[in-house]
C-alpha cells in the first residue's frame, strides 16, 4: 500500500485539482491564524505553512484518487500540525514534541473552526505510531504516511516537492 499511495504523490495535477483544493480549504487559508503557521519553522527551512500544505495538498489527491474523503482529509492536513509555536527553541508544555503536538494542534484547530469527526481524528492521530492508538479511517492513515514522506522530502532535500511552488503561488503564499 506504501508503494501505491507514494506513486499517486506523483501524479501530475492539472488547474482543476488545484482549484478542487483551494475550495476544499478555503475557510482555514483565510485565516490569519493558519497564516501565522509560516512565523514557524518545522523541518530544515521549511515553515509550517509549506509543510502543511504540501501535506494536506498530498493527502487531498490520493484520497481523491482513492474515492474517499479528501476535502475531510485536505483540511485534517492542513491543520495536523497547527501547534503554533517553533518546536526547536521552546514548547509550552512538558514532555516530548512528537508525542505532545497532536493534542495542542487539535485544541487549537477546535478554537477557531468547525472541524468534522474525522477531521478531528486526522489531527490527532497524524505521528501515529507515536499516539499509540491507531487511526480508525482509511483517510487519516493517508495523511500519516504523506506527513512522513513530506517530512523525508524537507529533511533529505531527496527529489522535488511536486506542487507545491504551483500552490503557493495559486494562494498567494
């Protein structure tokens, strides 16, 4: 199945996939607190924004391709990591990041949206294995597995993020 979802990360989109997307996150992009997200950095010089949005651009095309929930999975993706604070220097919290953002990223995203249960499932469950109980649909166990190829991408510098430059510019990033 691994195989499978990253040879869909490969698929070339076309204008409406972009368009689809847009509308499918519209809502959160808007923003200023999901726009905030770029005052951080997740991986190497990537900022939090790019990565959540390459994260959730991802999950949102093959979960498409899948015939599944990709608008629920677009904006899980968009907001799995919406801890809103830089990892790297200080945490307001005890414990482990990998562990501990889940959980702050959801009470965030609750704070200022209307999220479905699945959406909820999706910020929560995203660093599985480390949140120890396992997603319970398909579509957040796509966002998990494009988090982590997202992740190797920014942190190895290994190949193109595919996209991504088209995104932002098309959202005026």
């Amino acid at each position: 199945m691994v195989g499978w979802i990253i040879s869909k990360l490969n698929l070339n989109a076309d204008s409406s996939d972009y368009e689809e997307y847009v509308d499918c996150i519209r809502d959160l992009i808007d923003h200023e607190m999901v726009w905030s997200m770029k005052n951080y950095i997740q991986h190497r010089d990537i900022d939090c924004l790019e990565h959540s949005l390459y994260v959730s651009y991802n999950s949102y095309l093959i979960c498409r391709r899948m015939g599944l929930d990709y608008r629920s999975a677009a904006r899980g993706g968009l907001l799995h990591d919406f801890f809103l604070y830089d990892w790297h220097v200080t945490k307001p919290y005890k414990g482990l990041h990998g562990f501990m953002h889940p959980r702050i990223a959801l009470q965030n995203a609750n704070k200022y949206f209307y999220l479905n249960e699945l959406e909820k499932e999706i910020i929560l469950k995203h660093m599985w294995p480390l949140t120890i109980t396992p997603p319970k649909h398909k579509e957040a166990y796509v966002v998990v597995l494009a988090d982590k190829y997202c992740a190797f991408m920014e942190i190895s510098k290994f190949g193109k993020r595919r996209n991504v430059n088209r995104l932002q510019r098309l959202l005026s990033y």
